[in-house]
C-alpha cells in the first residue's frame, strides 16, 4: 500500500520476530533519604513494551490501640492490680523496703566517736624533727657508721658517726651505750621512711656560739690558749669554735709566733654565727679591764688627745672616752676649740659604759648650773666639778633602778 514506509514494516516484522527473546527487566527497590521506595515494573502492551516508576512513599504509622484489647488485659490481671485505683505518678515511683529491721542509713552521731583519741592518732602521725629543732632520744642501736636514736617518731632517728661529737672520737661503742639519753639538734628533716638525721656536734656549736654572743654583750673577757698562726695573727680554740687574734689587736705584735702554747686574756672583737667569724683581742681586754672600776656617774678626769666634728676624745687613763658634741654644753656652740683644745685636762661626767664596743661616753653639760655657763666661765665649772657632781648622782640611780 502506498504512503506505507517500507521501515515501520520492518520494525514491526523485527519486534514480532523477537518477541519470544524478549527479557524482562530486573525489579529494582530504591530507598532515598526521603523514604521512597521506587520500583520499576515491565508493562508490555501488545506491540510495545515500557518501565514504568511507581514511587511509594513510607511513613511512620502510629498503631492504632484498641480499647477492647486493653479491657481484655485488664481483665486478665485484675486479681493482682488494680489500675482503677493506681495513678501514673504512682507508678514512675520506685519500690521501697518498708522492713523496720533493714537500717538503709545511719547518721554520723549514730556512731562511736571518741575525740580524744582521734586528737591522739592525729599526734602519734604528726612528723617529728623539722630541721633546727631540738630533741631529747635515747640511744638504742650502734652501727660502724652512726648510732640509733630514739626521738618519739615512727622512725628513729639516725646520727652520723662524725656527728656524734667535736674532734675525732676515739672509744665510739664506750661512749655510747645502748639506753644513753642524750640531746641533739635535727640537721635533716625526715626521708620517705619517715627518719630524720641529727648531730649531737651541731647542738654544742649552737650553744657556743650563743655562749660567746652573750659574753661578748656582757663585756667578759676570757683566758684562751694559742694552738696556731698564720700571717695574719694567732689562732684559738674557744669553746669547740674556732677564734681568731689580729695582729693589730696584739699588746705585741712583733714576736707573735712565739706566743703558740701560751695563755692570753682576751676581749671579744667580733661574733658572728651566720659567718662564723669569731674575732678576739687583747689589747681590747686590757682596756674593759680598766672598765671595771669605772661606774655611770662618775666624775673622771682626763687630757683630750684629739678633736673630731662631732666632739672630744679624752685620755683616760689607758682608756678612751668620748664627749659628744650634744654633750659638751646647753648652750650654742659655734666651734669646738673655743671649748677646749688638745692637751688640756678636763673633768667630765661617766654617762655610758659599753663593754662590747670598749665606749665610755662623757658629758660635761651636766655640770652648768645655766645654759652655756662652760661657754662663759669654763674655769668656774670645771672647780666646782666635784660639787656639782654630787647634784647629779640622783639621775644615775634612777637609771640604775631601771636597769
């Protein structure tokens, strides 16, 4: 027939032919993030054959409850509960134990608790020995190296053989026996074992030196012997310390090598622990010597050896006092050589004895009936001195009292 394309005849001879040969698609299930389930299903209509895409979309379904299903359950239980009665509030509510005998908390006075006894355990824990403390033990263990001490901690306390004492000690098991009962000074606190280290050297250098400072403030002077010399001086043992005696501080200076082995009196120039510097002198001691016929009141007389910007130097007699410059007068002074020059002998007053510098200290303005009178008639004052001097003893007595 014309007008009939001569393809289409063969494309329907070709789909007739494979009709038989024909393979039906794979169904395919496809779920997108938007729970859509895509499938594709073969629709073959007579000549033609297609896919065509069914979507379907999923979506959670709430299930329906059914009031007669839950009568039935109620039914089923209502020998053991009853819901009728029962609230929702009581039943998010947990089982508890009604049980009188069943203690489920106790408070903390439902307890013994004795105070006293946990103050003591407190005690009993508390470290023993912070370093510089001192502490009485008793010795209950010898070693080669130190000795066991007893201190009342949870660990003994243990003392280096060197420092058991001063020097090289000798009979070590003798002097030490087992029970002694000794004082020590703690050196180390404790270590992780919970022991200390102590030194019975530490605490009789500890006592000297407080010995020694408390001699010095007083002014004594002691009797040293001379072990040794070097350039500068001479060399003592005071006490376990170790003292030291410039040449300069010397009577005589020259020959000091041949004062090793002999005793000298000395005074104390210098203590200092901290440094350890213990310095000593001799010319010092002849001079506190004199010191002690010497009484705060005094009227002493004495030839001025040397004139300073802030007053007088006065010989007394191998000491040396001074004479301030406040001291002199009341009145107003313009220069110090209109009062007195050097050489001239003049009497003045006792007002300071310090031993531990040798410082005697003078005063002069004690003896003016008036302001400025030693000013005016310098001669006047210095015969009546001794007089005046009498007026004038009542202020030292009261400084005496209050001593």
């Amino acid at each position: 027939m014309k007008g009939v394309s001569n393809k289409d005849a063969q494309n329907n001879k070709k789909n007739k032919g494979d009709k038989n040969n024909v393979k039906k698609p794979l169904q395919v299930l496809h779920i997108s993030k938007k729970d859509t389930i895509s499938k594709k299903e073969e629709v073959v209509d007579g000549h033609q054959n297609f896919t065509k895409e069914v979507k379907t979309d999923v979506s959670a379904v709430k299930p329906k409850i059914n009031e007669a299903s839950i009568n039935e359950v109620k039914e089923s239980y209502s020998n053991n509960i009853n819901f009728e009665n029962i609230s929702y509030e009581e039943l998010e509510k947990p089982l508890t134990l009604q049980d009188e005998d069943f203690i489920i908390e106790r408070k903390v006075d439902e307890f013994d608790f004795d105070e006293s006894a946990f103050l003591e355990a407190l005690n009993e824990n508390e470290p023993i020995g912070a370093t510089g403390e001192t502490i009485k033990g008793k010795v209950i263990a010898l070693e080669s190296d130190g000795l066991y001490i007893d201190i009342g901690g949870k660990a003994p306390g243990f003392m280096p053989k060197k420092e058991c004492g001063l020097g090289v000690i000798t009979n070590f098991k003798e002097n030490f026996t087992i029970g002694l009962e000794m004082e020590v000074l703690v050196i180390k606190e404790q270590n992780a074992d919970g022991m200390v280290t102590v030194s019975a050297r530490a605490l009789i250098l500890r006592q000297s030196w407080e010995k020694v400072a408390s001699s010095a403030k007083n002014g004594e002077l002691i009797q040293v012997t001379i072990n040794g010399f070097n350039r500068g001086g001479l060399t003592c043992d005071v006490d376990g310390l170790r003292g030291f005696i410039p040449r300069s501080q010397l009577e005589d200076g020259q020959d000091y090598q041949s004062l090793v082995n002999k005793n000298l009196k000395v005074a104390f120039l210098e203590v200092n622990p901290e440094t350890r510097k213990l310095v000593l002198s001799e010319k010092k001691a002849l001079l506190v010597s004199k010191f002690a016929d010497l009484k705060l009141g005094q009227l002493i007389e004495g030839e001025v050896l040397a004139i300073k910007p802030y007053g007088f130097f006065v010989d007394l007699g191998g000491a040396s006092g001074l004479l301030h410059q406040s001291s002199i007068t009341n009145g107003s002074i313009r220069n110090l050589r209109e009062i007195f020059v050097e050489g001239e002998v003049i009497k003045a007053l006792i007002t300071e004895i310090d031993l531990e510098r040798g410082r005697i200290g003078l005063n002069t303005a004690l003896l003016e009936n008036t302001p400025g009178e030693l000013i005016i008639d310098k001669e006047k004052v210095m015969i009546e001195a001794s007089e005046r001097s009498l007026k004038t003893k009542s202020l030292f007595d009261k400084k005496d009292l209050e001593k």
